[in-house]
C-alpha cells in the first residue's frame, strides 16, 4: 500500500520532477529568433525557467532597443499562470534589434539580456496543422519520477504527428501548448518549445513532466493514478499564441490498450526550437514533494496499524 500511495504521487498527472537547482536566470525562446513585427506580445516561460530569486510578481521584465531605449508595455501573467506576458502599448516595427531584459541581479550576475529581432508583419494563423497518431501499442513505458527523473513500468503508450501550419511557424518562439486527454489536462510546454519540425525541445535535465507528443500509462494497477484509464479517448493539442486568447486546436482519437503481444516503444523524436541542456541525473526532490511522500507514508502506517 505505501509503495503503491508513493508511486501514484510520483506519477501524478502534470507532475513535473525538480531533479537539481533551476539555474538564476531565465530561458527565452526569443533568443536570437525573428519574430514578426505584429506579434502581440512576448513571452518567457514562468513555471521553472525563472529562479526563485527572480520574483515575477511584480513584473520587472523590459523591453528595449539595441541601443538601450525603453520600449513601453505591460507585463502580466497568462490565465494559467505559467507564462509572463510583455506586451507592447504600440506596434512594434520591422527589422528592429531588441532585447528582453531581466534587470534585477541574480546572485551577484549582471543583468540578463535576451537579443531578438523583428520580421515583416504576417497573417495572424487560424488553424494549428496536422495532429495525428503516430505509434501506439504497450510494453515497458517512462513515467516521471524516480531518483533518475523516469520509472520504468509495464503500461500503455500512444505517440503522436504534428506538422504545424506555414500561417503558424514564424510564431512559434511566442507559442506555448498545451495536450488535452478528453478535455483535461494532460501535459504543457513553454512558449517555443515546437520547433517547425513539429518536435518538442528537448526537456531540461532538472525535471521531468508529461510530453505533449507522447502519453504512457500503466497498465496496471490503476491506483497510480497518472489519471486516464486504458480505452478509446481524444487527444487534443492547443498551441497559444502570446497575447491571445483562443487557443488553436487539433485533435485525434485513439486508443490504449495492455492486450496482444508487447512492443516497448520507440523514444519518441525531440528536438524542438529550445536548446535546453540535457546533462543527464537527477539530484534532489523538491522540498513540499518529500513531505508529501512522508505523509502519505505516515497515513498509510497508521491505517495499517489501525
């Protein structure tokens, strides 16, 4: 029972695995990219790619010329919280050189400046591209968690195409996504992690977390709880741009099953916009997650004594 109450928290859905300190800074897909002039706003990646001792709060991100001119914006938060949003009070225009800033000191480092351009103004997309299956089938799966970021189990696997549309690609660096299991939330990615190849980055050594491209459940027991069961179901990707409101959609059915001969799935390919490090290991567990574990621990011996 305690083994059982440790893993479902380990593989709870969303659950993202802090395998070592997240570096004081930040990770922008705007670093040296184009985007087009009418973007409607810029974007940095809230949930893990900004230290603690970076507080958001408050704002703080700029926005400026090559030369060090203040460019007006807001900065605010997207609904789900996991994106900062800086959107420009006017227009930005063509083939200007940019930079993002995070001006206060991190440990003693000077300022962060993140370099970009602008390109002529395109066509605001209406459709997302192509969303389909690529591989499904069981055999040993990974699912976040574990001193190693991953806990190989027996279970079901479904992977997943994506071809983003022409209309969609010169937005991808301030596209975030998200993959919707029969209309809940399965996995999210930050802003330019699609690259126009379709693939997802590569994700950083110091977590772990669900992938939009790929969704692996045990077969058994379903106490795990990763939250969606064996059967038929809906996958459904969203790709957001910065600054709108409505998601573009996608979606596609498929099916899990632990039934027939097994077929240990093949890695499936990464290798997005974002260049993020990839050393490999995990260190520590997060702080709130440990006493987690040492309650449901306790929980489950006291039910067992009692």
């Amino acid at each position: 029972m305690r083994a059982l109450a440790f893993v479902a928290l380990l593989v709870a859905p969303g659950f993202a695995w802090a395998c070592s300190g997240v570096p004081c800074g930040f990770d922008s897909s705007l670093a040296n990219v184009s985007v087009p002039a009418n973007t409607p706003a810029l974007a940095v990646d809230a949930t893990y790619a900004v230290a603690p001792e970076l507080d958001i709060a408050d704002g703080g991100f700029e926005l400026l010329t090559a030369n060090g001119q203040p460019i007006a914006g807001s900065v605010e938060r997207s609904d789900d919280r996991s994106v900062v949003l800086v959107r420009p009070l006017q227009p930005l225009t063509a083939g200007q050189s940019l930079v993002f800033r995070y001006p206060r000191d991190c440990q003693g480092r000077s300022k962060t400046d993140v370099p970009f351009t602008t390109s002529s103004t395109q066509p605001m997309p209406t459709t997302l591209g192509s969303f389909s299956v690529k591989a499904k089938g069981h055999g040993t799966v990974s699912i976040p968690g574990g001193s190693s970021c991953l806990v190989g189990v027996g279970g079901a696997y479904a992977q997943f195409a994506f071809v983003p549309a022409a209309e969609l690609v010169p937005f991808l660096a301030v596209t975030r996504w998200s993959l919707l299991i029969d209309g809940k939330v399965w996995a999210r990615e930050p802003p330019g992690a699609v690259g126009a190849n379709g693939l997802v980055a590569t994700i950083p050594y110091y977590r772990a977390r669900n992938r939009v491209l790929e969704i692996n459940v045990p077969c058994a027991p379903q106490t795990l709880g990763v939250g969606v069961e064996l059967g038929q179901h809906t996958a459904e990707l969203q790709g957001t741009i910065a600054g709108v409101a409505q998601p573009l959609t996608a979606s596609t059915a498929f099916t899990l099953a632990c039934s027939g001969p097994s077929d240990t799935p093949t890695p499936i390919d990464e290798g997005g916009m974002s260049q993020l490090p990839t050393p490999g290991g995990c260190s520590s567990v997060p702080g709130m997650t440990a006493a987690l574990v040492v309650l449901v621990f306790r929980r489950a011996r006291r039910a067992s004594v009692g």
